[in-house]
C-alpha cells in the first residue's frame, strides 16, 4: 500500500506543478500557444484537467481517462525532446493518479 500511496503523492506534485492553464512554467507562452491549436494539445489538457476531481468521478469515467491517456501516450512520444519529457512524464501522473483511485475503489 505505501508504494501505491507514494505513486499517487507523485503523481499528484506532477500534476500540481503545472499551473493554472496547465502550461509548465518552463515552457516559453509563445511556445504554448502554437501547441495549443495542435489536436493532442486540446485532448492533453481534457484529459489532465480532470485530475483535482479524480475522487468524485465515476468509475466508468476514470476508466475511460486512462485508456485516453493510454492512446495519447504514443503521440506524446513522438514529440520534440523537451515537450516529449515534459508532457510524457505529466500524462503518465494524470494516468497513475486516475489508476490509483480506480484500484483504491476496488479494495473497498
């Protein structure tokens, strides 16, 4: 259980370290506005978005914010290397935090 609440307290910095508009500070706001008219952009920031609100979802809709995460992924990927690293690592805290209250629900 410790190393389940560990991942999520990540998961959950990761996630928080992203401001309000859920640009990093360390990406230049020129440089976050012509990714923000990129498709994966739009689904990145629906699917990250919903992180503060992760123990009130559903279950049905957490299930689906991982396999959307899932099928992001691969995109993320193919990235430039500093978005690669910066969105890859944010994707995959939104995932594990999303993953950890589905199975945190399952042990219940």
């Amino acid at each position: 259980m410790a190393g389940r609440t560990g991942r999520a307290l990540v998961a959950l910095v990761l996630v928080a370290s992203a401001g309000p508009s859920g640009v990093m500070p360390w990406v230049r706001p020129a440089q976050a506005q012509s990714r923000a008219a990129e498709g994966w952009r739009k689904e990145f920031d629906e699917v990250c978005g919903k992180t503060q609100d992760a123990m009130t979802l559903p279950t049905a809709e957490l299930r689906a914010l991982v396999e959307r995460c899932d099928k992001l992924a691969p995109v993320v990927q193919g990235l430039g290397e500093p978005e690669r690293k910066v969105y890859a690592k944010r994707l995959e805290g939104c995932r594990n935090l999303y993953a950890f209250v589905l199975e945190s629900r399952q042990e219940r």
